[in-house]
C-alpha cells in the first residue's frame, strides 16, 4: 500500500486559513476517494506553522486519482501563497502494522 507524508511549513498568521483549506481537502477525500484509507491532518506541538498530512491508498491508481483530481489543484491553488517554502513529500511503502 502506497503511505505519503507530506510536511508543509506556512507562512505565520496565515495557520487559519490554511487548516481551513486542509479540512475542505479531507472533506473531498473522505466523500470522494473510496481507494485512499488514511488521510489524516496533524499539526506540530512545537511549531504551529508545520503541518503533516499522513496518507495510505489501496493503490498506486487510488494514489494518482487522489493527486490529481480536481480538489487537489483546487487546494494547491489556495495554499500556495500561505507555504513558507516548497513541501516535503516522501513516499513509503507499507511493511506492517497494526489498524
């Protein structure tokens, strides 16, 4: 199972609008992509700039429906000028675990 995480670092003061746009972006995923199984928002305890998405798909096509539908240039769009440098994505590949 294809894992994302993606860390993304805004600009101060804009921290609001940008969870405001990150929930619109769960809000889709989790009404519209039946292939992605986690999609969790996390804010750091430490730094209230730093956002981490956590994402698991069923698959690399659920993977590819989820980052380029529609809601995700939508949201790209809105958070572009709130990013405080480009993001950090990293995929993994599941091993183990516990659900």
């Amino acid at each position: 199972m294809p894992t994302v995480i993606a860390k993304l670092k805004v600009r101060a003061g804009t921290e609001a609008d940008f969870v405001r746009a990150g929930r619109e972006m769960i809000a889709h995923v989790k009404a519209q992509e039946p292939g992605t199984l986690t999609y969790l928002f996390h804010r750091a305890q430490h730094d209230p700039t730093t956002f981490v998405f956590v994402e698991r798909y069923t698959d690399r096509q659920a993977l590819d429906a989820h980052a380029q539908s529609e809601q995700m240039m939508k949201f790209m769009g809105a958070i572009g000028q709130l990013l405080d440098g480009p993001p950090l994505i990293e995929m993994f590949e599941e091993i183990d675990g516990k659900r």
